[in-house]
C-alpha cells in the first residue's frame, strides 16, 4: 500500500523561502509589515508545497474560535447583506464564520442574542443599524470588541464605520451642476433621520459653492418611498414648474419623482435629470431610464469594518469613528445638457 504523503508544515515553507517562521506566519496571515516581494515568495512556496494552515490549531493558540457575531435589525437585508458581504471578503473564506442574528429593532431580542453569541465565544461582534441614527452602545463591559457599522454608536469612543452622507450628498449635487442643470431641488426622507439632513447639508453646501439657490426655496422632507417621490414632484412641479434636476435622497423616491415627470409628458433626461442615493439595483436597474445614484459602498463599509474588528481583537485599534466616502454611478437619467 503507497504510503500516504506527509503534510507540509509552516516550517518547510519558510525554510523552502529562505525566511524564519515567524516572517512566514506573517505572510501568510496577511498580519504584520512583510516586503511585497516576500510575502509574494513566501504565497508560491505555499502553493507548490500544498500548503494549508491548520485554522483551527492556530486559533486555539491565540484563545480564540475563529468565530465572529454580526447582529441587524435590518429585516430585509438591505443593508446587513452587503455589509456581510465585505466583512466575509475581510475575513477570508474558510478562515472566519459569521454568526448572523436579527434582533427585528427589539432590544431584549437584541441582547438575547449577545448572551448567546458570547456563550459560543466569538472572538467580537459586529452590529448593524436599521438606520443612521446613533444607537445605544452595548455597554464598554462586554469581553470581546463590538463594532458599530453603518448606524454609529452614541458612544464617541466605541468603534463605528459609517457611510460619509454629507460627502455623499456634496458629491450628487456637484454632479448635477457639472450636468449644466442649474434650477436643482431636492426630495428627501424624514427630517428625524440624519442620513437625511446630512445629505441635505451636503448638497446645499455644493450649491453654496456653485452660487446657485435650491430650486423651490426649501429641502422637501417626507418619506423614503414612490408615493412620497410621485407627491413631492407634483407638489414641486406646480410651483415651481421650470426646474431642470431633482436630486433625491433615495433612489425609490426618485422612481416616483420619474414616474410624475413622465406622466406630465416631462423628458428624463433631456428637460429634467433625476438623482437617487443608495444605488440599490432592484430600483435603479428597473427604472426608466436606469437610475443615476450615489453609492454607500457598503461592501467596502462592511470590510473595513471587518478590519477595524481584527485590529481591536489584536489591541490595536484605539477606537473612535470611520466614515466611508460615498461613490457616483451614472446612469441615463442624469445626462448633461448639450
């Protein structure tokens, strides 16, 4: 019978390398300041050699379980999937599970499910809001780092990973006034929200700059929906019919606002372009024309969170808030003026 061939340890690669074991360790974790070249060299003996680090002996090394809890009260998955998403892309695949548990906004439903995720002995928790606004902290008692993404905490020293919406809001406006519109207003959701009057505040402030006025006089607050999208643009259009943009502070209130225009025979984009916030495909992708948005990037929002966990599970990260720029997507609906 052949004789089954020995596995390849951490120690013939970095002998096969030409480096000590801890420079390979390095390496291959991604941890630690390693040269490009050597870490390059060290990934193509693994290859050749077959490589596959024991996870699971490494992580009972270092006192953890190669465990982390991602806790939502997003139902829907709007927001926490995408944020998933980037976080297992951080994480690695194979390397980190990711316990995923929805506290449906309750918060003994939320704290249930910490007790729970702590009694399995995750190694820290990731926890996504339902919306912007500062949310309570989990407490600075708890045995493993918590970090806050997308909605921050009311903590300023707690680790949180927010979508920068006052960028966010500058960067849809500049692009309508790089458009060649001039006569732009803005049809957003709830003044309670600050996702709402943070995106208010950065385009206001574009328009500042450009020396233009917000067409109608006032941002127009209401809901996140088609039915507040369609109203406001009535609304809007019968007082102030001559408007060339409308910048929308999500991309379902824009889909109303194209669903109004197109009923009152008004040309998207020729005679008014339309922005949505939030780049979410099932809207933009069913619009038409496909809908222009800006994007939260909440992948990146999500690993960058992920990294910020890592950092505080190896006491480096000294805590405090990260805001991920916004992105543009340009579609039809927001074509310049010829």
């Amino acid at each position: 019978m052949k004789e089954r061939q020995k596995a390849a340890t951490l120690t013939d690669v970095a002998r096969a390398a030409g480096v000590s074991i801890a420079t390979a360790s390095r390496a291959l974790n991604g941890r630690g300041e390693v040269r490009s070249e050597t870490r390059d060299r060290v990934f193509a003996v693994a290859e050749r050699l077959s490589f596959r680090p024991n996870v699971l002996a490494q992580n009972l090394l270092a006192g953890r379980t190669g465990t982390v809890g991602l806790i939502t009260s997003d139902l829907e998955g709007r927001f926490s999937l995408p944020i998933m998403m980037g976080a297992e892309d951080a994480f690695g695949a194979g390397a980190t599970q990711i316990f995923l548990c929805d506290a449906r906004g309750d918060t003994i439903r939320e704290q249930h499910h910490v007790q729970a995720l702590l009694s399995r002995r995750v190694d820290g928790l990731i926890v996504v809001g339902s919306s912007t606004n500062p949310r309570a902290s989990l407490g600075d008692d708890l045995p493993v780092p918590v970090v806050y993404a997308y909605a921050p905490s009311e903590d300023p020293a707690a680790l949180s990973v927010v979508s920068d919406n006052v960028q966010g809001g500058r960067v849809g406006m500049q692009h309508l006034i790089d458009a060649g519109r001039r006569r732009i207003a803005h049809i957003t959701g709830e003044i309670e929200y600050h996702a709402a009057r943070d995106r208010a505040r950065g385009a206001l402030d574009a328009l500042d700059d450009a020396g233009l006025e917000l067409a109608g006089g006032r941002v127009l607050h209401g809901t996140w929906n088609e039915a507040w999208g369609r109203g406001a643009a009535r609304m809007l259009l019968e007082s102030t019919p001559d408007i060339d943009a409308v910048f929308c502070g999500s991309d379902q209130i824009a889909r109303g606002v194209v669903d109004v225009l197109h009923e009152l025979g008004r040309d998207v984009p020729t005679e008014v372009a339309v922005l949505g916030f939030d780049n979410w495909g099932v809207v933009t992708q069913s619009s038409r024309p496909e809908l222009s948005s800006v994007d939260m990037q909440l992948q990146e929002l999500g690993r960058i969170a992920a990294n910020r966990l890592f950092a505080a599970i190896d006491g480096q990260d000294d805590g405090g808030r990260t805001e991920v720029p916004c992105r543009l997507v340009v579609r039809g609906s927001t074509a310049p003026i010829d």
